[in-house]
C-alpha cells in the first residue's frame, strides 16, 4: 500500500517534469499554460516547479536557464495571487541575484519581478530591495522595447501599492527612474515613464537635487515631434503624448526656471506646431504658477505673445496667444501680495496698455483689431485687471467714436467697446459706484443712442448689442434711460422690409432687456403696442388691407417678444387672446394669416413661460381654455357662420393651436396637470362645457358622439393635451377615451380627424405603462386594423392608424412592433396601399412635430433607428428582390426612406456591400444627366457625384 501512495505521489511530478523539459529543451510554448493550469488547481506547488527547474536554472548554457526562468515567470504572472509571504520572499531573492547573470536571461528575470510586483502578499521591504537592484544591475535603455515596459510596470505597480516604502528611499528613488527613463525612444513607453514623472511630482516624491535633471530627461521631447506609422496596432497619437508630456511639464512650480525660457524660445520659432503646444503648455503652468516663478520671465513672454497676435499667420496661433495672455494674467492677479511686495498685476497690465492704447488712436485704425483683443485678453482674467484695462481704454475709444465720422469705423469703435462691456458682465460688485462703468453711463447711452438712429444698419445692430449688454448690468440705466431705450427698441422693431436683421434684434433686445426691467417695458412699450393692436383692429374691421399687413404681424411679435417676465406675460396674454377674440366679433373679415400669425405669437409666448412654473401654469389656465372655447363656438351648427369660424376649423389654423396647447401642456407639474385634465377629457367625452369662458354655446359638443365633422376636427386639440401631458399623470375615463378614438380613426367622414384620432391613440399608447390594460388597448387596435385593412372604404384610415399605432411601438422598443412592421411591410405589395406603405417608412424613422415627440414626455429609445435598420433592412432587401417588377419601386423607396434618417456611422459599415454596383449605378445615371427636364438633370449630376465620392477618404 505503502509503495502504491509512493508511485501515485511520484507521477504527477514525473508528469510535471515532462512539461518543464518540453518548454525548456523541446521549445514547445504550450506547457507553460498547462503547468500555471495545474497549479492553479493545486496539482502542483509553485515550489514543485522550481524544483523540477532545477537543472534548468543552473545549466551552464544562458538560453537555457532563459528558458528555465522564462517557464517560472510565465507561471508567475498566473498565479501570483496564490503565493505564501514566504515564498514570495524566497523567489525575490532568487530572482534579484539573478539580476547579475547573462543579458539573455535578463528578460524573464523581468517578467518575473513583473508578477511579484502585483503580488498581496509582499512582505515590507522588498519593493525597495527590488527597486535597488534593478537601477544598480541593469542598463535599462540597452533592452529591447518589451523589456523596458516590464520595468516600467514594475515602477508603477509599486508605486501604486507601496508608496510609502518608495518615498523612504527620498531622492535616491527619483534618481534611479532618471537613470532609467534617459534616452527613452518608443512612444508606448513614454506614455507610461511620462505618468510615472507625473505621479512622482502630484504625489509628493522627494526630487532633492535632481529636479533640473528631471526636468531634463523629461524636456528634450519637447516640442513632440512624433506622426504614427499607417495602420499603426498600438493606437498611439501624437495628441495623446502631447497631453502626457503637456501634464508633467506643467505640475510643478519647480520646473519654471527651466521651462519657460524653453517655451519662449519655441513660440519665438517659425515651426506652428511648436508655436502652438508651446503657447497651450505655457497656459496650463500659469494654473500652478505664482508671481515668484513669472517674474523675471514678463517681458519676453509678453513680447512674445504681442508678436504672435500682431505678425502671426494663423488664427489658431493667435488664439492661443489670447488665451496665454488670459491665463498670465489670471495667475498674477490670484497671488497674495505682502504689504512691501511689487504689484506685477498692476505693472504688467501697464505694458500692455502702454504698448496697445496708440494703437486705438491711429486714423488708419491697421492694428487697432489685435490691439483691441490683447487689451480684452487680459481684461477678462478677473475684476481687478478688467477695471485697471476698462478704466484707461473706455475714454480713450468714447474719445475716438466722436472723432470718426464714417459710420464704418464708428461701427468698429462701438464693436470693441462691445467687447469691454461683456467684460464686465463676469464680475459682480457688491456696491454699484464701485463699478468702472457707472462713470461712464451717460456717454455711452449718448454714444449707443446716436448709433440706433444712424442710417447705417450695421452700426444700427451694434447698437442693439451694445445696449442689450450694457442694460444687463444691473441698475445701472436710469428710468429716462430706460425710457429713451424702449422708445429706440419700439421704433427699430416696425422698420421696412428691408432692414429685417435690425428688426429682429430689436425684438430680441426687448426680450432680454424686459427680463431685468418688466416695469420699463409694462409703462413704456406694452400700452404702445396695446394701442397699436386695437388700430389693427379697427383697420380689420374697414378692411383697410395695405396698413394691416404691414404691421399687424410685428405688434404681435412684438408682444411675443417682450413676454419674457410673469409680470409682463399676465399683461400680453390677455391682450393677445382678446384679440382672437375680437377677430369673431363685428364686421372684421380675418383671413387665415391674420388668425395663424395671432397663434404663432402665443406660441412663442408658450414656449418663453415654460422658463418659469408660474407663468407657465397662467399661460395654460388661462390660454388653453380661450382657445378651446374658440374652437367649440367655430364648431357649433349656426345658420351663419362667422369669418372666424370658418377660419379655426382650417386644417393649418388648427396645426397652429395644436403647437399652442402642447407647448403649454408639456412643462406642467404633474399635480397642476391633473387638475386640467380633469376638465378637459370630459369635455371632449361627456361634452361638459362649464370650465370653459363663454360657455354659451348654440348646441352640444359632442365629437365622438355623431358630432359635425367640426366638432371631430377638433380632436387635434384633444391630442395636443393629452399626448403632451407628463407619464405619471392619470388620464380619466381612459379606457372610454381609447375606444373611441379607436372608432373615430377608423371613420370615413374626415380624413383629418381619423387621422388626429389615430396620432392620439398612438401617443397614449406609447405612454402607458406595459400590463394587462396596454395589451387590451393593443389587441383592440389590431383587430381594428385588421378588419378596416380586409376590405370596404375605411382601408386608407386603418392603414394609417396601423402606421402611426407601429411608430408608437417602435418607438418603445415593444415586441409588438416587429409583427406590425412586417404587417406594414407585407403591404408594399398592395396594389392601392404599396406606395403610401413605402413612405410610412419615413414616418416610422423621422421626428415628429406635434405627436410622440420627447417634449411631450413620449418614450422614445436611444438608438431606435439603429435598432430598426438592423432588425428590418435584411427583410426589406429579401423582399425587393423577390417582388415582381411592378412592386420593386415600393421596397427601394422604403428602404431609402430609413436609409435616409440613419446616423451617417451607422451607414458606414455597410458601404463594402455597395462598391460592387458602384460603376453599374455610374454608368446608369449617364442618361438621366441630358434629361430635358433642368430638375432631373440636377438631381443625377448630384447623385451621380456621390457615387463617385463612394469609398473614398472622408466620403
């Protein structure tokens, strides 16, 4: 028994010394994976193997005690979690002696410290003992790329697990990495050497003596100067060692001295490139640098930088240039002085207005533009260099405003004492009379005004930004300020036709500047256009067309743009809605562009009110129910109808008042949405009347119960509400709600309220949440679907409810959604619904405006399209294939349509599929380019271009 134990203990490791002599003497890779296995699962001892090496390790031939360690190395790197203190201990030991033997055998003797390094079980001392052996044994810049990498891992490793240790060495370790990094070449190594520089500054190494020579193995690649070969494997840019390289450079004060003579004398160079990373390095030092290490070196940065934004060639040098100066400037305005320490902000700032203000004087104004953004550059470091700057240069360029006399250059004066002024708008001062511009108020308003009223419209527009951004400071214009600016902003805003860009940002100006005064506006421009609106009024009435249609659009952008505080929204609102409804009263014929453009601006008002909770539920309570009570009284059956009646019920009125009520529904808190659909669904399903204005109508509201086609039309505004409203709020009476529609969208009567019926089936289908009710709802719609599609007159009407109920789906990601596009697929073949099912496809992937739309809270996937493609463009191609000739023309437009919408990376992968057809496409499109018709002709020479371009770089 005894003797069998012994045999079974025995094969094993007779097993294992096979493995060891196939690796070490038979050159076979594979054993060392097998031997690694083993041990992992406890077959073997590391010590085992290191035993079976034996006569491998102390063979007198180099490759083969190679071969040997190379085995254990490989084991190590493996198992190294699985090692004893103790036997961590003795492997260390015995591969730093070996540290000393033949090169050949130095590789796997890395490989193995390499494991160690990551080993848990370290005990205290070793890291250092290791790190000590490597820097006196080997030469490391004389190793192969691989090798290098090994120690470098080492290094770090050991600096991430046993800093301390490191750190008790002090600046003998900083020491032995120089030695070890100089003359460092490849790319993938100073990735790693250059994050081991930066570790030992950021986390506090000790660099003793040796920061200049730190500075120096680490400065000579500076600028970098490296392009990766073609097809390069490692994936290496230039950017990324510029950016490591940028990182280590700029970590440390210590290295100042050093470096920024380097950094002057390479933007002084004429290579961009150097110019370039110089100036962004130098950018990142100011973070970290004080007065004390920019000192000595102001001058020539500043000469050189003022040389690069005066001379330079390139836009991108220039910028970098303003941004140094920002940065210089910052750093010396942060830094804490002692009361008898030089002010070199102040100094500084000195030269810079010395060597720049004469240039503002010039008649030729040739340098004024750099001179004008280096001033601005500095200006806009802090509060204290923007009050130095602003304080010297305003007077000086009010002083030449006057002097110029061609609205040209005035123009230019007024753009950089814009600049200035935007300045200012980054600091906030606790006391107003601290402010550089409160001295100088009344000139400039002077100076914006006579700008406002000059004939030229591009000084004109100046003007308006000048005086958005002055009037932003808060209380600084006076009420007749105030006053003379809306009397300007009123005026520009009904200029001619052709002066449209001033008129625009006169409106735009009110806006802003009706944010921060509302009083100004509510006194001075809101009675204004009160007054005007009722003028239009009364023009309507007389029919008096030519002065309707010049300025009856902008008094209501007018109002729209203003409405830009709740106090001024509660005073616009009303007057916009008065008039619409004025508009249905009397003998005013409006037409529909009068009653869309009215909408167009509660449009814009929505959408200003969604900024601000309040207003936002004002503009609903008080918009939504107008607009409704409008929209029932149009609906009404009267023997005479009014003008405005007519006109609400236009499919393109009621697109406008859709846009108005889903914009106004889409901000609503959830608790404030509730209360109004409390009110809404049972007017639309039980006709209750009694929160709407004027509720005096001349018979019931009735759309789903046999209503007009009127009264159905105006489920449009039920889609807007409900399908705007936020996911958790809880429709009443939803179930009704759902069957009807459902039979509306499937009724013959009205095209557009089947459709309107349809879109709002979907929106709510998308919404609710999965569960038994969603799959009711689902299967009614299918069963609609399939009946409608079968046969009869309603085939048009259930196709598009099949359509829009899929874009719902598709939209969610429900499973549903692959068997109603294949439905919707199988209907290319249909001889009356083919091409109407080809341009679904476009529905299915573009956005939509007024339904299923992410502002109205719908669920809307990331990737939809891409998911799309992938699931039905193989189907698609099948069917194009298989489809007689006549049909054909379905599947290509299909598939264009999703092609079409797809993100261009998504389409990129499958571009090899095309260069096969490319010359049959070309040669194809050769004769529609001499078609008589000029539209033809342009569409083929456009397509047949991109053919070309198929395949190629950049295409």
């Amino acid at each position: 028994m005894a003797a069998a134990a012994a045999l079974e203990a025995v094969a094993p490791l007779g097993a294992l010394w096979g493995l060891v002599q196939d690796f070490v003497m038979g050159q076979q890779e594979g054993p060392a994976d097998q031997v690694a296995a083993d041990v992992k699962s406890g077959s073997y001892t590391v010590l085992q193997v290191v035993e079976a090496l034996g006569s491998s390790l102390e063979n007198p031939e180099p490759r083969t005690r190679a071969r040997g360690i190379q085995l254990l190395s490989q084991v190590l790197l493996q198992c190294h979690c699985l090692l004893l203190e103790k036997e961590v201990v003795h492997l260390i030991l015995f591969y730093e002696n070996r540290l000393k033997d033949h090169h050949l055998v130095i590789p796997s003797v890395l490989q193995g410290l390499r494991a160690l390094s990551l080993c848990v079980a370290l005990p205290p001392g070793l890291a250092v003992s290791v790190l000590k052996a490597i820097f006196q044994e080997v030469h490391v810049q004389s190793l192969p790329q691989v090798d290098r990498h090994t120690v470098y891992s080492i290094i770090t490793n050991f600096m991430r697990t046993r800093e301390e240790e490191l750190k008790g060495l002090g600046a003998d370790f900083t020491f032995g990495f120089i030695q070890v990094m100089d003359g460092e070449k490849d790319p993938r190594n100073l990735l790693v050497a250059f994050r081991i520089v930066y570790d030992l500054i950021s986390r506090d190494y000790s660099l003793g003596p040796f920061v200049e020579e730190l500075f120096e193995v680490t400065s000579c690649y500076f600028p970098i100067d490296f392009t990766p070969p073609p097809n390069d494997p490692h994936g290496i840019q230039r950017e990324d060692l510029i950016l490591s390289l940028r990182a280590v450079l700029a970590s440390t004060p210590c290295f100042a001295e050093f470096l920024l003579p380097l950094l002057i004398e390479k933007v002084d160079s004429e290579i961009l490139s150097a110019k370039l990373d110089s100036l962004q390095t130098l950018n990142a030092c100011c973070a970290v640098y004080g007065q004390k290490e920019l000192k000595d070196f102001l001058p020539s940065l500043w000469a050189s930088i003022r040389r690069e934004v005066f001379q330079t060639a390139s836009e991108r040098v220039e910028a970098e240039g303003l941004a140094a100066l920002n940065s210089l400037t910052a750093c010396l305005s942060r830094s804490v002085l002692r009361a008898d320490a030089e002010d070199l902000l102040d100094s500084f700032l000195s030269n810079i207005l010395q060597d720049c203000r004469h240039h503002l004087c010039e008649p030729d104004m040739k340098l004024v533009w750099p001179s004008a953004k280096l001033l601005q550059a500095a200006a806009g470091a802090s509060a204290r260099a923007c009050d130095h700057i602003t304080s010297n240069v305003l007077p000086l360029l009010l002083e030449q405003f006057h002097k110029h006399s061609q609205s040209n250059q005035r123009r230019t004066i007024l753009e950089m004492i814009l600049g200035f002024l935007k300045l200012q708008q980054k600091w906030s001062y606790e006391d107003k009379d601290e402010r550089p511009l409160s001295g100088f108020k009344d000139q400039l308003c002077s100076l914006i005004f006579m700008a406002l009223t000059d004939p030229n419209t591009q000084l004109q527009l100046v003007g308006i930004r000048t005086l958005t951004v002055l009037g932003a400071q808060p209380d600084l214009l006076s009420s007749g300020d105030l006053e003379l600016a809306v009397g300007h902003l009123y005026r520009l805003s009904f200029l001619e036709e052709d002066s449209q860009s001033c008129r625009a940002a006169a409106l735009e100006a009110s806006g802003t500047l009706a944010a921060f005064y509302p009083v100004a506006f509510s006194t001075h421009l809101v009675p204004k256009l009160a007054e005007d609106l009722c003028t239009e009024e009364s023009d309507l009435a007389r029919g008096d067309g030519p002065t309707r249609c010049s300025r009856h659009p902008r008094c209501l952008q007018a109002l729209s743009a203003v409405s830009t505080h709740p106090s001024i929204v509660k005073e616009t609102l009303p007057l916009l809605l008065q008039h619409l409804c004025q508009m249905n009263r009397g003998s005013m014929s409006p037409g529909t562009s009068e009653v869309i453009a009215v909408c167009q601006s509660l449009q814009q008002v929505a959408e200003k009110c969604q900024r601000d909770p309040e207003s936002c539920w004002y503009f609903h309570q008080t918009a939504v129910p107008c607009l409704l009570a409008l929209a029932v009284q149009a609906s009404m059956p009267e023997k005479e109808h009014s003008v405005l009646k007519k006109v609400l019920l236009e499919d393109e009125v009621l697109a406008t008042v859709v846009s108005v009520i889903a914009t106004a529904t889409t901000h609503l808190s959830p608790d404030l949405a509730t209360q109004s659909v409390a009110h809404i669904v049972p007017l639309f399903l039980d006709g209750n009347i009694s929160f709407l204005p004027e509720n005096s109508f001349s018979g019931r509201f009735q759309p789903f119960q046999d209503g007009s086609s009127g009264q159905r039309r105006l489920v449009a505004l039920l889609m807007a509400f409900v399908c705007s409203l936020p996911r958790n709020v809880e429709i009443p009476q939803l179930n009704r709600l759902m069957r009807e529609l459902l039979e509306l969208s499937c009724c013959q009567s009205c095209p557009f309220s089947s459709t309107a019926a349809a879109k709002c089936f979907a929106g709510l289908l998308n919404k609710h949440p999965a569960g038994q009710q969603l799959d009711e709802f689902l299967q009614l719609a299918v069963d609609k679907v399939e009946a409608g599609l079968s046969s009869g007159p309603c085939r048009s009407q259930a196709f598009t409810l099949l359509l829009w109920v899929t874009k719902a789906l598709v939209l969610r990601y429900h499973p549903l959604s692959s068997c109603l596009t294949d439905r919707l697929m199988g209907l290319l073949s249909d001889p009356e619904l083919g091409p109407a099912a080809a341009d679904g496809f476009s529905l299915l992937m573009s956005d939509c405006t007024d339904v299923l739309t992410r502002a109205g809270h719908a669920e809307v996937r990331i990737m939809f399209r891409q998911r799309f493609f992938t699931d039905n463009v193989p189907a698609l191609v099948r069917g194009f294939h298989a489809a007689p000739q006549d049909v054909k023309p379905n599947y290509l437009k299909g598939l264009s349509h999703v092609l079409n919408r797809l993100p261009k990376p998504v389409l990129l992968p499958e571009l090899p599929t095309l260069l096969p057809y490319k010359p049959q496409v070309i040669r194809a499109l050769a004769k529609p380019l001499d078609d008589k018709k000029r539209l033809v002709r342009k569409e083929a020479v456009s397509a047949r271009g991109e053919w070309f371009l198929l395949g190629s770089p950049g295409s």
